[in-house]
C-alpha cells in the first residue's frame, strides 16, 4: 500500500514514493544517474522484490505505469 509521496521532479511527478514503510524510487532516475544506457536490462536483472510498477494516471494518453525500484535494490 502507498502511504506517502515525497518531493517533486517537474511540477508534478512525485520524486519518490514510500510502499509500507521502505523508500521507492523511480527507474528511469535511478539509471540514469548511476549511467547506465538501457535501463530495461538493470530492471530485468533485479529480482522482482527490488522492482514494481504504479500507475500514475495524469489524464494524458499513454501508459501511466512507471516502474521503481527499492531503496536495497539501488
């Protein structure tokens, strides 16, 4: 269950996101900053306790599912 959001990047995606009681953070920042160039495949090589989707519908077109990754899993 989601119980927090916590800072923003832009003006309204949330920068990280707390999943009972342990700190998410998104994917595409997480491999960005530590520079890798295909994310999809540092997703793939965690195991699936490390990684998860949310939906984060904001009325555009569009997947709304943005993958994160656990704080142990960065």
């Amino acid at each position: 269950m989601t119980s927090a959001w916590h800072g923003t990047v832009g003006s309204r995606i949330p920068a990280a996101v707390v999943i009972d009681g342990e700190p998410w953070s998104w994917a595409w920042d997480v491999t960005t900053v530590l520079g890798y160039a295909n994310g999809r495949d540092v997703l793939a090589a965690l195991p699936e306790r490390m990684r998860n989707t949310v939906a984060m519908p904001d009325g555009n077109r569009g997947n709304p599912n943005w993958a994160i990754v656990s704080e142990s899993g960065v």
